[in-house]
C-alpha cells in the first residue's frame, strides 16, 4: 500500500535534495540587479521628463496630448513608466521584505503591489499609445471617430 | 540590568545606551530619506498615470487634472514630490557609486550626505522657480 499523502506539503524538494543540503536555485542576484539596471535608465528618463513637463507647463490638453503622440516621446514616455512601475515594485518588495515579520501579510503585499504596478503601468502605456496613434489627418486632440 | 554570574551571584552589569538615545548622525538621516522618499514616489506615481490618462481622454478630462494640480493641496503634493524625486535620485546616484566600490571613506561619508541633500534643495528651487517664471511670475 503507498505511503499516505499528508493533507498539505509543506516541503516541495526531493529527499536527495534535502539530504544533499543544495537547492539554491543559482539566481539570487536578478532583482538586486534589476533595481540597479533600471535606477541607471531612470536618471536620464527623469531629467528628460522634468524637463518636458517644464516647458510644457500652462500647456492645454491638444498641445499635450500632441507632444506625448510624437513617436520619440512616445516612446520615451513608454520606457519611463514601464520602467519606473518595475523599479517601484522592485524597491517596494524590499521594504516590505525588511519591515513585515508575517510570511503571509508579506507575500499579500507583495503580491498586490505588483499586480497594481503592472496595471498603472499598462494603463499609462494605453494613454500614451492613445495619444501616438492619430488617424491619417486627424487634428491632434480632436476627437476621433 | 542584573544578571547572574557564571557562579550564579546576582550582578548588575552596564547596558549599553538604547538606540533612541543617539543624535542621529546625518549618514542615517540620508539613509532613511531615501527609502522614505521611494515610497513617496510609489505613490506619487500615481499623479503620472492620473496625467497621461487625462491628456490621453480630452479636454475636460484633462482640466480636471489641472485643476487638481493647481489646487493649494496639489501644489503641496507636487512639491514634496518634485523633492522627493530629487533627493531619490542624487541619493540613488549615490548608491550606484557605492556599487562601483566608491564613496565609502569614512571622510567623504558625512559631506556626500549634506551635498545629496543641498543639491535635492537647489534642484527642487530652481524647477519651481523657473516654473513661476514661465507661468508669468
């Protein structure tokens, strides 16, 4: 008769993995070097925007929604909330990894605080192409049928 | 605090001081801020999406984010974020530095403290007062 299954695992390794005392998966240092990586194209995308919005200030939205839709800062703008909602949600696991004892508040907050990054991201990445795509002759700003 | 000897007498032995009692060096000042400041800007992010989103539907839309903006409790929101978003990033220009092996003397430790913060004021200064300027004074 084979063994009785427990009601819940709460090891997932093989017994030669535990016996052998191995099982680092030899990838610890991605997300330290993620945050750098992003830090890095964050410095030009920030100044490039602070900049922007500078010159842009007072601007009413035809004359806004026109600079975003120009394919370079279009694309700028794309790089820097994509990159920037991954670096937050990178830096905020951090904290949350230093601060919070609970295992399972922790994984929530964890978990939460990604999937609300990736969709602040997609949805300021959707506003963004919005502006970039215009139909052939259309006015910018202008509403589009 | 009393304790027992090796022998079992009861002794009282010094404590060192707690950590609360300590002037805060300014090291631990710069170090704090800038996790302070990160989240400030998580949340902050927040007022990037609200924009694109707004210039991205229209008009109307988008006056609402102005005046949001323009409001006593925008302009208070976007100050401390313009600081914040400085002081984040000479700090983390800082820490790629540390990264590299640099900036760990012990003498130059305090100064690129007061430098990150002296320079997250000028900077802030500046964008608001240019600004003002392009808004007409």
């Amino acid at each position: 008769m084979a063994p009785q299954k427990p009601e819940r695992i709460l090891v997932m390794r093989s017994q030669l993995g535990r016996a052998r005392g191995l099982g680092a998966a030899h990838a610890g240092a991605e997300h330290w070097w993620a945050e750098r990586v992003t830090a890095l194209a964050l410095v030009p995308l920030t100044v490039w925007f602070v900049i922007s919005v500078l010159s842009l200030l007072g601007a009413d939205q035809p004359v806004v929604a026109a600079w975003a839709g120009r394919p370079l800062n279009a694309a700028l703008l794309l790089a820097l909330v994509g990159i920037t909602f991954h670096h937050t949600q990178l830096g905020l696991q951090v904290v949350y990894e230093d601060y919070i004892d609970s295992i399972t508040l922790r994984h929530a907050l964890v978990l939460a605080t990604k999937g609300l990054c990736l969709l602040l991201a997609l949805t300021a990445a959707v506003a963004v192409i919005k502006m970039s795509i215009t139909l052939p002759g259309a006015v910018p700003g202008a509403p589009v049928h | 605090m009393v304790t027992r000897t090796s022998d079992g007498r009861l002794v009282r032995r010094p404590l060192s001081p707690h950590a609360g009692i300590y002037r805060w060096p300014i090291t631990m000042v710069a170090s704090i801020l800038n996790r302070i400041t990160a989240v400030a800007l998580s949340v902050g992010s927040l007022l990037l999406v609200w924009w694109l989103v707004g210039a991205a539907e229209g008009p109307a839309a988008f006056a609402h984010v102005q005046s949001f903006v323009a409001s006593p409790i925008g302009l208070l929101l976007l100050l401390g974020w313009t600081a914040s978003l400085f002081y984040h990033l000479f700090a983390g220009l800082r820490h790629l530095a540390w990264d590299l092996g640099y900036g760990f003397a012990k003498p130059t430790l305090n100064p690129v403290s007061w430098a990150v913060l002296g320079l997250t004021v000028l900077a802030t200064a500046g964008v608001w007062v240019a600004a003002y300027a392009e808004m007409g004074g």
